[in-house]
C-alpha cells in the first residue's frame, strides 16, 4: 500500500472512531501523591507522566490524562471520581 493510501485509510478510521479526552480538574483537597497514585493505578500511566499531568492540574486547573473511546474512559472516569479526584468526559 502506498504511503498516500495509508494516510487516507488511517483518516477514514479516525473518523469512525470517536475519541473523547479524560480531563482531571485541580482541587484543594487532595495531594499530589493521591492523585499521582491515581492516575498510575487508574489510568496505566508512568510514574513521570502521572507526575506531569499532576503538575499541569495543579499549575493550570486541568489536564487531559487520557483520550480514547468514550466505554474505555467511562470507567476510568467513575474510578477517579470513587477517588475524590474531579474528572470528566469531554
């Protein structure tokens, strides 16, 4: 398959697929050791990237941890939320 045929067929998927984003909203309540935690165990992050994300949560008031179908991110949403960790679906 030519690399042009590639590109089109992976547009053409993409489109299929309707990604959402996992946003996390910064709060005063929990630490950043909670949420660090969090996103390793609830998301499959990295240690560094769970450490990103929390920083830019923390300095920005959000940040989106995870993008993907909207059945994958629903539960992971409900686990953070079981968490105290303010997130949604956008």
């Amino acid at each position: 398959m030519t690399e042009t045929g590639y590109a089109t067929q992976h547009s053409v998927l993409e489109e299929l697929v309707e990604h959402k984003d996992l946003i996390v909203y910064n709060d005063d309540v929990n630490t950043f050791d909670h949420v660090i935690d969090s996103l390793i165990s609830v998301c499959k992050h990295e240690v560094e990237q769970a450490e990103q994300c929390t920083y830019i949560i923390h300095y920005k008031g959000k940040c989106q941890v995870k993008r993907g179908e909207y059945e994958k991110l629903e539960a992971m949403c409900t686990a953070l939320l079981d968490r105290g960790i303010s997130a949604e679906i956008e």
